[in-house]
C-alpha cells in the first residue's frame, strides 16, 4: 500500500506540474497525514522538490511540489539498422546528453559492446550514477517485450537472442526492451498524443499502433510490420525473403537502387544526393521518389481505412525532408483513402526527430516508474 501510495504521488506530481499536499490528498482519497510522510520520504530521496506557493483557499498559501530534475535518470537506446542512437534523460525528462554512432559493423556483439560503452561514459558524467533508474532498449525488428527477446531482425540475421538476461547480468536496474518504433510511438504518448499510428521509415519500415495510449503488440507482437504488407505482385525480394512488401519499394536501399538502374550509373550515390537532384527537377529522381510515395501512400491508405486513427506520425527518412515530401504524401494518401478517414487525420513528423527511438525508449523507464497503481 505504502509502495503504491508513493507512486501515485509522484505520478500525480508529475502530471499536474505543481500540487499541494492537500489537493494530492483530495485527488487521491488518502489522508493528509499519510500525504505528509510520503512527501517527505521522496524529499529525502531527491525525486521532489518544494517550489511555489499556490492559490490561498481561505488560510496561507500552500506550497506546491514539483519533480526535482536533477532526481533521478533514465538511458534510453535505439539499435537502428546502420546506428545506434543513446540519450540521458533527466527526472523531467529533458535530454542531458546524447549520441549517435554509425554502425558498419551489425553483429550483435558490436552492437552490444557499442552500447556498454556508451553507457559507462553517461555514468561516468554523472554525479551520482546510482540515480540511473532504468535503461530502454528499441531494438530493429520482431521483439518480444515480456521476456527481453530479439525474435527477428531481418536485417540482421542474429536470430532469436535473450538481451534482457544479458543486459541484466551487467546492470542491477530496471531493463526494458522492445521494439524500435514502439519505443518511438512511447515518446509520443509521453507528449499526449493517444490515438495515431507511427511510422518510421529508413532502410526498414515499421509502425507501432497506438490506441487509447495504449500500445497494440499483435497476437504474437508482430504487429505494425507495415514494411511486409503485400503492395504488388512481383518486385526485388524482401529481406523476409518474400516479394512485392512495400520495403522493397520504399525504403532507402530501395530508391537507390531503382534510381541508379534508371541512371545505368554504378557508382555508390546516397539518398540525399537523390534528394539533391529531386529538388532540383531531374527527371530519374522524381520517378524514384514519386513511385516510392505511390506505394508507401498506398499502404497507408490500407491501415487507414481499417483502423481510422486520428493521427499518422512519420519518423526517420521521410521525416527529414517533410517539407518536400508530406504535402505530396498526403495528397496520394488522399486519393487512396475513404474521405471519412481523412477527415480531421494529423499527418505529422516525430516530435523527437532523429531522436525518437532513443527517447522514447528512456520515457518508457520514466513511465514505468511514473506509472499510477490501482
């Protein structure tokens, strides 16, 4: 009881941005002397902080609590296709520090070793790295987030691997895995958003399913692989090893392949070089890139017309160039969807950008310990 007290404190401290005692003890039906002891205790801690006077109600104005920033920390790490992304939140969750290292090498002891690394030098940072209360992993591909497992990363090939058991042989707090744009969609219910779907997109195309601020996993959590809807009746091959997914025409690898077969050109190009020559008109590049928006927009419209959200949230490469290519993603979405799916649909980028999964994944550690107990 006292444990789930304590929690709904900093829960309701956390959300209303200032509160007294006595209207914590009001909103949470305990009693006042109970809501004095507790407060006390997190005080002690360092997680809560006495900060402005609130409104009088007749006697002397009281004091309200707020979260103290500096009062705990959560790490937050994406294992993207070609990066990986970290960040130190603070107990308010404000970015402290963070990094992004291009991977050549994508063997999970790399990506592992990576990671530890990058760990040990935000402990070291800190002043007092005991007040880590969690680390959050999003990871590429198939996760199953109850047990801490890797069940597929197509890009990858690692096959099923037990991170959690790993991780938590290293580190002695709270470890939580799942999926990359889970971890992604997390950073969005963080800031308020409760019903939409969320697409990142890159070398890979995933999306999370977000209903009530609620995430939907799927039967076997396979949920959201929008990169392996079936959009045509041929094309190269997939990395699931099957044909026609919507990855085998719209992700990055995609695009510069088709470009560079249209360009019978040989030498290594990237995708902002594409994106260069769009810009500017050239004829091969806007082929590339409006087939791409055809088909990523035509599988949109698919889940659109099924589930009908009120938002569709677009991470990673796409996002990067939104004003060139929402308004035109949109449009095609347009036509390929019923009106009454479109109606009032807020087709947006990532609050966090290029930071998404990373932050995302150390909210989740903030949540989990913010999480209100019935």
């Amino acid at each position: 009881m006292k444990k789930r007290n304590r929690k709904n404190i900093l829960a309701l401290i956390k959300n209303e941005g200032g509160i007294s005692r006595a209207q914590i003890a009001e909103k949470l039906k305990i009693s006042r002397a109970t809501v004095t002891n507790l407060v006390k205790e997190l005080i002690s801690y360092g997680l809560v902080q006495e900060s402005d006077l609130g409104r009088s109600r007749g006697g002397r104005r009281p004091m309200l609590l707020n979260l103290k920033a500096d009062g705990a920390y959560s790490i937050g790490i994406e294992w993207g296709i070609d990066s990986i992304k970290t960040v130190l939140l603070n107990f308010k969750a404000d970015i402290i520090l963070d990094d992004q290292i291009q991977m050549d090498n994508n063997s999970f002891e790399e990506y592992k070793e990576v990671s530890f690394n990058l760990i040990k030098q935000y402990n070291k940072k800190l002043e007092d790295s005991s007040k880590i209360i969690g680390i959050g992993f999003g990871i590429h591909g198939l996760v199953n987030p109850e047990k801490g497992y890797s069940v597929f990363t197509p890009h990858f090939n690692w096959g099923e691997v037990d991170i959690k058991s790993i991780l938590a042989e290293k580190y002695n707090y709270p470890i939580f895995i799942d999926n990359d744009v889970r971890m992604m969609a997390a950073g969005e219910i963080w800031q308020g958003r409760d019903d939409f779907i969320f697409i990142n997109t890159g070398s890979g195309i995933g999306a999370a399913l977000v209903f009530k601020s609620k995430i939907h996993y799927g039967n076997n959590y396979a949920a959201g692989e929008l990169g392996h809807l079936k959009i045509a009746d041929d094309g190269p091959k997939c990395y699931c090893g099957k044909y026609g997914c919507l990855e085998s025409f719209a992700s990055k690898e995609s695009i510069i392949s088709s470009y560079q077969n249209l360009k019978n050109n040989e030498v290594k190009i990237s995708f902002s070089d594409i994106m260069i020559a769009y810009q500017a008109g050239e004829i091969e590049s806007n082929l590339v890139i409006n087939d791409a928006l055809k088909y990523f927009a035509r599988a949109i419209s698919v889940v659109l017309n099924i589930l009908n959200p009120e938002a569709v949230i677009i991470g990673g490469l796409f996002a990067e160039y939104e004003e060139l290519l929402l308004t035109k993603l949109y449009k095609k979405i347009k036509e390929d969807s019923l009106n009454q799916v479109i109606n009032n649909l807020d087709i947006t980028t990532a609050y966090y950008q290029n930071l998404a999964g990373a932050v995302g994944a150390a909210e989740k550690v903030l949540n989990d310990f913010f999480e209100m107990k019935n």
